[in-house]
C-alpha cells in the first residue's frame, strides 16, 4: 500500500495486519473526518483527515523504531474522534483539555471488528488503547511524541510555515533517548519551537479557531437539545452530520452555521462582546541533550521562554469576542 503523504512524501505500507485495520470501518470511517474540525469551512483549501494523521503517526513511529505494538496504537489512537475532530469537546464543554474522544474510544473499538482482528494477531485491543503506555506515540505537553510531531509537521506544511525540506531537517535533528523523543542541535529545537507556535498562534489557539468550533459546537447542542439529532450521530462522518444541521430547519441553527465562512475575522472587545471562549494552548519545549545533559530549549533561549509564556497567558485568559464580520 502506497500513502503520499504531505509531509514525508511517499510511504509504503507493507504489515498485512496493518493494510487490513486500515480497511475497517471505524478506520475508513476517519476518511470523512477533518482533522481541523471546523476550519473546513474557514480554510476550505487545506485538506487533512484523521486518517492521513493515523497513517503519518504509524509511519513517524516506524522512524523512531518503536515496536509493532507501539505503531499499530499509532494507528488506531484517533479512531473515536466524533465528527469535526475536536468540535466535541466543545460540545461536551472539554474545549481546554480536548479528550473527549479518549473517553469514548473504547466503546467504539470494541463494537466493531478491530478486537478481532487483533485478537487473531496476538494483540489485545484494551491495551492498544491506553497510550499512557506507549511513551513515543504521547507524552504531555510540551515534550515531543509522534502524535504531536506529525500534525505539526502535517499544519506547517499545510500552512505555509514550514516545506517539506524544513520537516526533513526537523527529522534529521530527532532521536530517542531514555525511551522519549529529544532534539539533537539547539538551533534545530528553537525552530522547531518557533514553528509550533507560529502555528498554534496563527491557527490552532486563534480567536477565528475557538469561536467558530464554539458556533459549530453550539448548533450541535442545540439540535440534541431539541431532538434534531442524537448524541451517536456524533459518531457519523463531518458530511453527515452537516447534512442534520443544515436540513434541520431551524433558524438558531442556522444563523449559527451561516457564520462559517472563508470570509470571516473575529472582533475582540472585552468589554462588550458576544461570545467568551477559550481553547487549548499547545506548544512544545523541546528537550536538547547538550554535554551529557539534558536541557529544555527554553533554558537555552530566552526568546522560546518569553514567547511560551506569553502565549500560555493570553490563551489561558480566553477570547471575548464582539462578532465575526466579513472580510
């Protein structure tokens, strides 16, 4: 199986057991769900799925030498990612931590045919499961992991923050030691860090990112609210439940939805405004080992520093915003 991904280029898939959890249907199911939630509508031009994301994580996995235990719960960490990705956590109100799908992860792997096949394999699925013990795939924030390297690297591309050449020196500086993912030259972890927050500032914690899954979140609760969906159809595809909102007939719903457009920017007022909303503040602190020793890229620089604090203050304090207007 040949994958051309966005940031590594070409990768082939050769693991039968692998090439066959691929086509499951959970796993295919991840197809038809962004990556970027809502942003679909904001930047219909990049285009990313859970699966692309499973795919890049199993392979950047396969780089760092993890076992075929760790990369097969690489490829399946995502799997219960409602649709929109992230819009459920806001749906749920888990809009700062963003682990509403780890909750339900089990339910929905155990439901399909997954256990099976990797029962029949000599895996257990419960275990692939708890990616507290695969410390390669995560890691808190701000160590690095194949999860949180591979959609920095997958966004910066996309973004226009980082080529494909940036991400192979990023891979270049990489290795492990003591069993966690460590840069190897400060200049490439201070890069690296820089990146990260340019694209946490820019798109992950912007204003436009947490007030347009708040609106999409919204209309989600509203249509449960009043019986014009259920929650499982969380568990169907972005298109799906799009087509619910949308046919819904329901004018709250749809003012709310009618804002999501290319052509919008937010308006912070915190002294009048319509909507307060906060999101997630991701960055990575690299680890560098230097003379023996390891140190944070943030002891080494204190422009990283300075930049990770106020960054974590300004998304810790949320957005008041006055309205979206057309741009």
């Amino acid at each position: 199986m040949i994958v051309h991904d966005v940031s590594y280029g070409r990768i082939e898939i050769t693991d039968p057991l692998v090439i066959e959890l691929l086509n499951t249907k959970p796993m295919q199911r991840l197809k038809r769900i962004s990556q970027h939630g809502a942003w679909k509508f904001i930047k219909p031009s990049i285009k990313l799925s859970r699966f692309d994301h499973s795919i890049g994580v199993y392979h950047l996995l396969g780089f760092f030498g993890a076992s075929r235990k760790e990369r097969l719960a690489g490829l399946l960490h995502d799997i219960a990612h409602t649709a929109f990705s992230h819009v459920g956590d806001y749906v749920f109100g888990r809009c700062e931590d963003q682990e509403y799908h780890e909750e339900i992860v089990e339910k929905i792997m155990i439901h399909s045919e997954i256990p099976e096949i990797l029962e029949n394999a000599g895996f257990d699925a419960i275990e692939l499961l708890d990616t507290r013990r695969f410390s390669l795939l995560e890691r808190p924030i701000p160590d690095l992991c194949a999860d949180r390297l591979d959609y920095f690297f997958k966004d910066a591309v996309l973004f226009g923050i980082c080529t494909p050449e940036d991400i192979r020196f990023f891979l270049g500086n990489l290795k492990v030691w003591s069993n966690e993912i460590i840069v190897n030259d400060p200049e490439a972890a201070r890069k690296m860090a820089l990146c990260f927050l340019e694209c946490a500032e820019k798109y992950w914690a912007s204003p436009v990112q947490a007030v347009s899954y708040q609106l999409l979140a919204d209309s989600i609760r509203i249509a449960m609210k009043k019986n014009l969906m259920r929650i499982d159809d969380l568990l169907k595809t972005d298109d799906e439940v799009w087509e619910i909102l949308k046919n819904s007939g329901d004018p709250e719903i749809h003012n709310k939805i009618s804002l999501l457009s290319p052509d919008i920017n937010a308006v912070i007022d915190e002294k009048n405004y319509e909507y307060y909303v906060k999101t997630k503040a991701r960055f990575i602190d690299p680890k560098i080992l230097a003379e023996g020793k390891i140190m944070r890229v943030s002891d080494m620089f204190e422009e990283i520093k300075h930049r990770i604090e106020n960054f974590r203050t300004r998304v810790s304090q949320g957005y008041y915003v006055l309205s979206l207007i057309h741009i």
